[in-house]
C-alpha cells in the first residue's frame, strides 16, 4: 500500500545564490514527507528578486505545468511564504492546488499538536495566516478541502473557516488570546513554584530531529527515572511539540528538572514562533542550555544559526550553554570526546551520556558548599530530610547531636547556619 496521499512539484527561488539554497529544498522535501506527500518532481529558479506577482519569473510558469503534468502531481509546493496575491495568480495560471512553505508547517504542527495547549496555539497562527488569504485561498481550499495531506485535520480550518467572514475569524483570533493568556498566566504560576523549589533548570533546544528527545529518554534512564516518563521520539521532523518536564535524580540525591522544548526549522512562520512564544519563552527561566545539534548535518552550523536567532527572537540570552553534537557515530566523529562546553555523543547508542552528566554538574551544582552540622537528636525531622534531599558526605554522633558532613546549595546551607559546625 502507497503510504503517500499526495504528490507534489516542489518550487524553489535561489535568490543571489544562497549557499542554503539546496538545503531548503531538500528541507522542504522532508516535510512534504512528514505529511505523507510525495515529492514528485522539483523546479528551481536563479534570480536576483522574487518576483511579486507569480513568486517566479513569468516563463518558468510554463515549466511547472508541464512537469506538473508529466508526473501526475495533484499540488505544487512553494519554498517561501506567498503574498495572497501570488497565491491567487499561481492558482489561476497553474490551474490546480498551490501551498507555500509557512501552510506545509502549519498543518505539520495542527497534526502533531495533542494538548490543548499546543492545538489553540496551532489554530491561532493558522487564522492568523488566513485572515490576509481569504479571498486568495477560498477558490482553491473550498474546491480541495484544506491544506495537505487530506486537509487540515484542526477544529474550525480548511472549509468551514472559509464560510466565515472576516469579523469572525477576527473574533475567533481574540478568543484563543484570551484563553492562551489564561493558560499563560498558569504556565507562569508553574514557573514560580519551580524557582521557588530552588532546583535548577536545564532546557534541550536545538532544531527539529537533532535527538533531542532521545538525549531526554536516555538521560532518565541512565538515572533510573521511571519507563513511563519517557517521551516520545521518532525520526521525523517536529515528531513532538508538547514541552515535556522531567526531575532528574542522581546518586548523590542532586536534583534537576530537565525540560524539551519544540525542535526549529528554517523559515519557521512568524505567526508559529508568535503563537508558540509563551512555551518557547520556558526557555528563559533555564540555569542552563542543552543546544542539541546532529553533527552528522552538513548544515549543522546553519541549523546552530537558526536556533539562535529564533531564541533571541523570544528574549533568551545570556544564559550559559553546553553544545551538544548529537549522531556523532553517523558522522564518524570521535566520541565521547569533551572540549570545554562542546560535547560529541551518540545518544542513541547511548555513548557519552556519563560524560554529558559530569558537564551538567559542573555548571548547575557549582554554588554548592560542603559543610558540618551538628542537628540535635530533639530534630530527627532535620537529619531525615537531610538524608533523602540532600548528599551526606559522613555521619557521627556526640552528646550534643547528629554530626552530618553534607553537600548543600549555598541558599539552603544558610537555612541550617544555626546547625553549622564550620
């Protein structure tokens, strides 16, 4: 059975020879097969700007029909995001189906989307991207039903969207502020009583299908974490968009919560990265950065490039680092190898994990202080609190109490001042 719903002509502008030009269309092929769509043929262009009625010169219209025709393709797919008016002229000169590269990731993340969180965020770009489109889209989305793939699957899209008027997708684009403002002020709440609890924050970024979730089911494994707080990873682009936070114990009873964020992409939509800014911005209350990178990529530092920009496009800065260069074995790189912050594992093997610990503990138990504390015998309350919670190096007794030797962070060793031997 041909797992493929679609076929496409994928459609690409090189402007002033962009040395990422290949990588975009081969990017844009990738996620064409996320979606189940067949990539059936592609048609570049050279030129100097893009051209503002058709995307691409006039006499490369002719082109994209034939191949079009050629290959029995059902949908053309643009690299770039179209002007409303260049989707109408393609449609009517094309005379079939046209996408751009901003709806192919939109209907990604509405199939991916599982909370209702990450659906109201998907749902509100989409109207956003549509409002402007309306008159473009409704010809072509009313006669084919959507976006790819069969359309787009989310409540409220596709057809129905179109029946409505621009008042009510305006009042519908309000309605999802509202409740993603609510859900925003609960995501803060949750990100207070996290920096109350004084347990360090360690966020995975990096682009999409780097292993990022694999580097988070491996941490928690090899920390005996329980199977069921694995999260799901495949090999496919934006396989999750649900921002997963997980506690990771060591031996020594030190705690840190391990949170991963949505993977980036080139081009990633504006409306994308506005709609999903407030779990992108979880990034901002992070000790510290895993920057996942697959380092068997030729692009990897194009892709280091992009996960950067869009950080700092959320207000994510300054916040120390360690670069992780995932797939090492595919790149028949030396690993584990450990260079100052930079490191080269194989997470799927599960190689350099040990090594990657040591550089988390490093940078986040570094304001940690080892001191003596005699806890009378009237407060085994202390002293069992002490043993679960904490690293105690040593333990005697005297008349006057329990003597622990511990490993405390330097806020909550000043709690126990009153108890401190040194």
């Amino acid at each position: 059975m041909n797992p493929f719903i679609e076929k496409a002509i994928l459609v690409g502008v090189n402007l002033r020879n962009d040395i990422h030009f290949d990588y975009s269309i081969e990017e844009l092929g990738n996620l064409a097969e996320a979606l189940n769509v067949e990539v059936a043929g592609v048609v570049t262009q050279n030129l100097e700007r893009i051209n503002p009625s058709h995307y691409v010169g006039t006499g490369k219209i002719e082109e994209i029909k034939s191949l079009y025709a050629a290959t029995e393709a059902n949908l053309i797919i643009f690299d770039d995001e179209l002007s409303p008016s260049q989707i109408r002229n393609l449609e009517k000169d094309l005379e079939c189906k046209v996408i751009d590269r901003t709806m192919l990731i939109l209907d990604i993340f509405a199939k991916r989307a599982k909370s209702k969180e990450a659906q109201m965020q998907v749902e509100l770009a989409q109207l956003q991207y549509m409002l402007p489109r309306l008159v473009g889209l409704r010809d072509s989305l009313s006669r084919q039903g959507g976006g790819t793939g069969g359309g787009f699957r989310n409540r409220g899209t596709g057809e129905t969207k179109l029946e409505l008027d621009h008042r009510k997708i305006e009042d519908q684009i309000a309605k999802l502020h509202k409740e993603l403002d609510h859900v925003k002020e609960q995501r803060e709440t949750q990100r207070k009583q996290r920096r109350k609890s004084e347990i360090p924050i360690v966020s995975i970024v990096g682009y999409t299908n780097a292993g990022k979730s694999t580097i988070m089911n491996q941490l928690l494994e090899k920390t005996d974490q329980e199977v069921h707080k694995q999260v799901f990873e495949k090999n496919m682009l934006f396989a999750t968009l649900e921002t997963s936070v997980r506690q990771i114990t060591l031996p020594d009873n030190k705690s840190f919560l391990l949170t991963d964020t949505v993977g980036f992409v080139s081009k990633l939509p504006h409306h994308l990265v506005k709609a999903f800014r407030s779990t992108l911005e979880e990034v901002r209350d992070a000790d510290l950065l895993l920057h996942v990178v697959d380092a068997s990529n030729a692009e990897n530092q194009y892709m280091m490039e992009i996960t950067n920009n869009t950080l700092q496009a959320v207000g994510v800065e300054d916040i120390p680092t360690i670069y992780v260069f995932n797939k090492s074995d595919l790149a028949n790189l030396a690993y584990p190898y450990v260079n100052n912050d930079q490191i080269w594992i194989s997470a799927k093997e599960g190689k350099g994990l040990d090594e990657l610990l040591q550089l988390i503990r490093q940078h986040i138990f570094s304001d940690f202080i080892t001191c003596t504390l005699c806890i009378p015998y009237d407060r085994g309350d202390i002293v069992s609190y002490l043993n679960e919670y904490a690293h105690v190096l040593k333990t005697s007794y005297d008349e006057k109490g329990t003597i622990l030797q511990v490993e405390l962070h330097e806020v909550t060793a000043k709690k126990y001042q009153a108890f401190w031997l040194n």
